[in-house]
C-alpha cells in the first residue's frame, strides 16, 4: 500500500529497544517497514517520554537509553500531541487515558492503522489497529 501511515505504540517501541521476548523479534520486522517506500511510521510525542521513563527504569544507563532513542527517531518520526489531540482524548470514553491519546494522534493525523500489543485498548477505534504479527502478515514479513 503506497503512502501508508502508521502509529506504532508504545509497547511495541519498548519490546524492541528493550528486547523483550517474545515479542522482540515481530517489533524488529514492524520497524523494519518503515524502510520500504511509502511506509511512514510514528511514534507519539508524548510516547516519547514514556518510551525513555521505562526504558531509563530498566536499563538504568540514561546515555544507553538516549542513543537508542536516537537510533529509533532515525527511523520513524514523531507526531505532535497538541491541545487538539488532548482535547479529542477527553471526548474519549475510554478508561486508559494514554490510549486516548494515542488513538486521538492517530485518528486526527489520519494514520492508516496503529500499531500495538494490545488491540483490545481501542475496540472502539475507527482506524485499523494490528497486533505486529498481524501487520507482518498484511505485508508478507516474518516467520509464517
């Protein structure tokens, strides 16, 4: 699909800058499209912070966890979170405020999908959202 954008959660950032198994190995391949033509991935702004706070939390290295954020923001680009996005959030009925949010850069920026572990967060999401493995197997990539 040419010019696809995408929102990758916050989740999926961690497992692969942390490496978390199982899920490492699906986060790779998902960033990894942003290397193919007409893919544009994103991270949030405000999934930045919260990106660098559990990675900081684990690792405990702040210049470790900067230089892989830097490596990522090479990678993908970051959506603003402005007072429209906050606000369509707030209008949002759903118990986890962080996923309003992302949803609400999502939806607003007119991604194409958002990407993340826990689809379940948004069943009431009017964009796609994939779990990893599912977005791999929309573009053929990984382990099937």
């Amino acid at each position: 699909m040419e010019n696809m954008k995408l929102l990758i959660d916050t989740n999926v950032v961690l497992d692969l800058l942390l490496k978390r198994e199982p899920f490492y190995q699906d986060a790779a391949e998902v960033l990894k499209l942003a290397q193919r033509d007409g893919i544009q991935e994103y991270v949030s702004a405000s999934a930045v912070t919260d990106i660098y706070y559990i990675a900081h939390k684990m690792l405990r290295d702040s210049a470790a966890v900067r230089a892989l954020l830097q490596k990522l923001l090479m990678v993908v680009s970051v959506a603003a979170v402005s007072q429209r996005e906050i606000f369509h959030a707030l209008e949002l009925p759903w118990s986890d405020f962080e996923d309003c949010v992302q949803y609400s850069v999502a939806f607003i920026n007119e991604m194409d999908g958002l990407v993340t572990r826990n689809p379940g967060d948004y069943k009431e999401s009017n964009i796609p959202v994939w779990q990893p493995s599912q977005l791999l197997q929309r573009f053929s990539v990984g382990n099937q």
